[in-house]
C-alpha cells in the first residue's frame, strides 16, 4: 500500500501524519485520523500538492518561509491551535455543513444531515418573502407557517380593512 500525500515514514517505519500528532505502524489506520474532514486529517491539514499544505481556515503553506519548509510551518500552526495561542481551526469546522452553514454535535449527524433533502436541496433554494410584514423564510414550510402566526393575520386584516376603506 503507498503512503498517503503529505504523510512521512519515520525510521522505525511508522507512518506520520502531516500534523506530526498521528503515527501509525499500520495504514489500514490511517483513514480513522482523515475521514473526519474529507481529505483534511484530525488537526484540519491536508495535502494539497508535493510539499505544500493547507489548514482548514484556509492558511496555505506553499513555499519556505524565514527558512522553515511548508511541512514545518503547517505543524507549528497546528502546535499553536492546541496550545490555544490561535483561533483554534479545527473547532471551527468540526461536524460543520459547508454549504448550509449548520453546525451539529457529532460526526454522524453530520453524515445523516449530508444525506437530507434539506442539504441537497440546498443549492436550488429560494429564500422567500412576505411583504405584508417585512418577513424573509428559507423554505415553503417556514413560510406557511408565518401566515398563520398573530403578526401576519393582524397586519393582513390591517390592510384589507384600509383597502375597503379606499
């Protein structure tokens, strides 16, 4: 089996991840440490190219800096998210939705969630608007359920009781 991008084997023939916090003897562990962010591991790295990283916030190590490789910036960012001296990366992403911006408590919510019409839909959703109350609703449920609340019905009757009026 090869060794996964980013990753190095050390003398003793472990292999270690980017992040320098996961060393393994066997690969077959290795996806335990990266399946959590889809091609980023455990600490929020991944591997974008041959000696070239990314976090999770979007940092990117691409070429030395001061003398220090892309690998060793990549690891001392991580270094200072555990030892709190950063916003700590990884927290901010863990069992996020991306595309619907929805934060859940564990990683298999977020996998039972990915498979929602809700986030599939997602993309072709059309945010709706009453414009008897200044209200914005983000599917046809909520906004069924806003016509049937007080404010609606009483600036609703509000209006209608003017138009007889006119």
């Amino acid at each position: 089996m090869e060794t996964p991008a980013g990753w190095s084997i050390s003398a003793k023939g472990n292999y270690i991840c980017m992040c320098y916090q996961f060393k393994t003897e066997d690969l077959s562990d290795v996806a335990s440490h990266m399946s959590e962010f889809k091609g980023f591991c455990a600490r929020g790295l991944k591997c974008i190219a041959e000696d070239k990283f990314a976090c999770i916030c979007g940092d990117e190590f691409l070429e030395k800096v001061n003398g220090k490789s892309e690998r060793t910036q990549a690891y001392e960012h991580v270094c200072d998210q555990l030892d709190g001296l950063q916003k700590k990366c990884i927290n901010q992403f863990r069992n996020k939705c991306q595309t619907c911006n929805l934060q859940l408590l564990t990683p298999a919510a977020l996998e039972r969630h990915y498979k929602t019409k809700s986030h599939v839909q997602f993309e072709n959703k059309v945010d709706l608007y009453c414009k008897i109350c200044n209200v914005k609703c983000d599917c046809q449920q909520e906004m069924l359920t806003h016509l049937k609340t007080k404010k609606h019905i009483k600036f609703f009757n509000a209006i209608s009781h003017q138009d007889k009026n006119l």
